[in-house]
C-alpha cells in the first residue's frame, strides 16, 4: 500500500492539475452499463496511473483506479472536508511491506458514471504527496460491484457493468 501511497505522492501535482475545475456536478440517472473517462497519467519511470471521476455528496473528486487493493481508501483531508464521522477506533492497514494506523467511515450519497455506488465502510489515511488536496482510491470492494469492468487505457475509458 505503502508502494501506491508513494506513487500517487509522485504524480499528485499532475493529478491534482488534470481534475481542478470539477466543482460540484449533478449526476445523471443510473443506467445498467456506463462508459466513464478516465485520466491516464504515466509517470517518468514507466509506472501508470488510471483516475477516474466520483461524485461525492453532489461534489467530484479524483480517485485512483486501484484494482489491486481489496479496499477503497479515502485521504483523511477528503473525510474530514465532508464530515465523515469515524466508525469505531483506530485500525491498521496493511500493504505490500508496511501497516499504518487508519480509521474506517461510512461513504454513501457517491456515484461514479452517472451509476449509484454501494454505501460502504472506507479506509481512511493519509495519501502521501496530495499537499493536503482530497482524493481517495476506488478498491475492489467498489468495482466488484459492478460484476464486470474494462480499463481502456488508449481510449481512457472504463466501462462498468
């Protein structure tokens, strides 16, 4: 984990460039399939980031694709903008190598693609290199929602259900 925290630190500043402008957006009705952009970002040794846009209480923010992690992570910075109560005490995560101390929080009221996510207890920790900007990463536990995806990486699309 400690491995993806670093990377989303090293491509922050593009990520938090390439998503500026989003604002509060209102989301289109649910369909049973969605194509959704996505932000491809390549950093200089070769390593890929996907990002993509979800819909947080009326409000859009930019989250890594993140297939790998069982999980979705939100950056404390992101739970406490929106008043995330925490759910029970600390907890530890654990990556590939490293743990850390993180709390759990409820995330409803989100979307991505105009498709209504599941309300579900996310991890909340610190995301390296966000220089105190919110985003957070979408886990399995999310995208398996969806029994099926695609990640588009030449066209930058991922396509749910």
């Amino acid at each position: 984990m400690r491995r993806l925290i670093a990377l989303a630190g090293l491509v922050g500043s593009i990520v938090l460039i390439a998503f500026t402008g989003w604002g509060d957006a209102s989301v289109p009705p649910a369909h049973a399939a969605a194509t959704v952009p996505v932000v491809i970002v390549k950093a200089k040794d070769g390593e890929t980031l996907a990002l993509v846009r979800v819909i947080v209480h009326g409000r859009a923010f930019p989250f890594l694709i993140d297939t790998g992690s069982s999980k979705t992570l939100l950056d404390v910075a992101l739970a406490r903008q929106l008043h995330l109560k925490t759910i029970g005490g600390p907890t530890k995560v654990t990556g590939v190598g490293c743990s850390e101390a993180a709390h759990e929080v409820r995330l409803s009221r989100w979307s991505i693609g105009g498709q209504p996510l599941p309300s579900i207890v996310a991890t909340s920790s610190v995301i390296a290199g966000t220089g105190g900007k919110a985003f957070g990463l979408l886990g399995s536990d999310v995208l398996s929602h969806f029994g099926a995806i695609g990640l588009d990486y030449a066209h930058g699309q991922l396509t749910l259900g």
